[in-house]
C-alpha cells in the first residue's frame, strides 16, 4: 500500500488525526502506522512534520478565497445567505471524514498555539467580512457567526449533534427573511 500512497492520502490523515486527537496526534509515527505503511512514505511527499502542519493551516485559511467565494459568484443578500449554508451542509461531513479541513481541528489547534490563534483569529475576520459583504452590515452577522463557533465547538462534545446542522441552518436563514422591496409612503406637497 506505500507505494499507492500519495499526499492526499497523508494529508486526509493528518486532517483526521488532528480533528480527533488534536495537534499531538498529528505524528509522523501515528499516522503511517494507520496508514499501515513505514515512515518513509511520509518523507517522500513532505520534508518533515512541520511542513505538514504548515500546509494543514495553510489550506484552511485559503479554503475561504479557493472554495466557497468562487462558489458565491457575487450573489448578496438572503439567496446567497442560503447558497451559503447549502455549502456549509455539504461541507461538515467532508471535515469530519477528513476530505476536507475542519473549523474544529483549527479551534482546537488555536486553543493550544498562541501563533495558530493569531492566524485563526485573522481568518475568521475574512470569513466575518465576508458575512457582513453578503448579508450587509446587519447586527445579526456576528450572532449567526456565534451560531456556526457554537455548533462547532458542540460537535467536538457531543458528535451526534453534527446531524442537527441542516435544520439549524434552516433557522438561521429564518433570521434573514427576503426582503420587501420599501415604498415612499410619503405624500409629497408643495410648501
């Protein structure tokens, strides 16, 4: 199996191992023995650990600008609120098998790493911004962001809540009805 193995493969485990064990089960060790191979394998695609945790961080942060903007394609408001959350459905399931990086990998990561923190910190004002170029600067941009930090950090507790995420999707958009195009009740008189 060493052979078939590529950098994917390794980076889907590290993915996994840091979302269930935290950053110390991203080991060079830990991970070829699940992989089942010797650690040679792993120094054929990376050069040591830290280039790996590097690159681990390093798609998460892009994730934001590589993924979900280009998916968007310009659209604001409610209908992009809800293409929004349709992805962040899709998404969680992929975090969580390791297909793709994990908001509660990198939360916990940055709760032991004052650097990871730094940088977790700076991408979740992107992804804030991002909210409030989609949904306008309404107060309930931070309350929805809660939301999503909350049901990550649940998740980490309590896995089987992961499965409530589409319905708590479906009530977030509850906070941000279509709306009604405004019409000047006004009369205008001559003064």
């Amino acid at each position: 199996m060493g052979k078939d193995l590529n950098r994917d493969d390794w980076l889907k485990a590290a993915r996994l191992a840091l979302l269930t064990g935290g950053v110390e089960a991203v080991r060079v060790e830990k991970l070829a023995r699940n992989l089942r191979v010797t650690k040679g394998s792993f120094y054929w695609h990376f050069k040591d650990r830290e280039e790996l945790l590097a690159l681990l961080l390093r798609e998460w942060e892009e994730e934001l600008l590589k993924d979900i903007i280009p998916r968007l394609k310009g659209r604001r408001g409610p209908e992009a609120l809800r293409l929004l959350l349709r992805l962040m459905v899709a998404r969680v399931p992929l975090g969580e098998e390791g297909i793709l990086p994990s908001d509660a990998a990198m939360f916990t990561w940055a709760s032991v790493s004052p650097v990871v923190a730094q940088r977790v910190n700076q991408a979740e004002r992107k992804r804030i911004h991002l909210l409030k170029t989609i949904i306008g600067r309404s107060p309930h941009v931070e309350l929805l962001y809660l939301v999503w930090v909350g049901f990550v950090a649940r998740g980490q507790r309590d896995p089987d809540s992961r499965k409530r995420f589409p319905q708590i999707a479906r009530m977030m958009l509850d906070l941000f009805p279509p709306r009604k195009p405004r019409r000047d009740k006004r009369v205008r008189t001559k003064a």
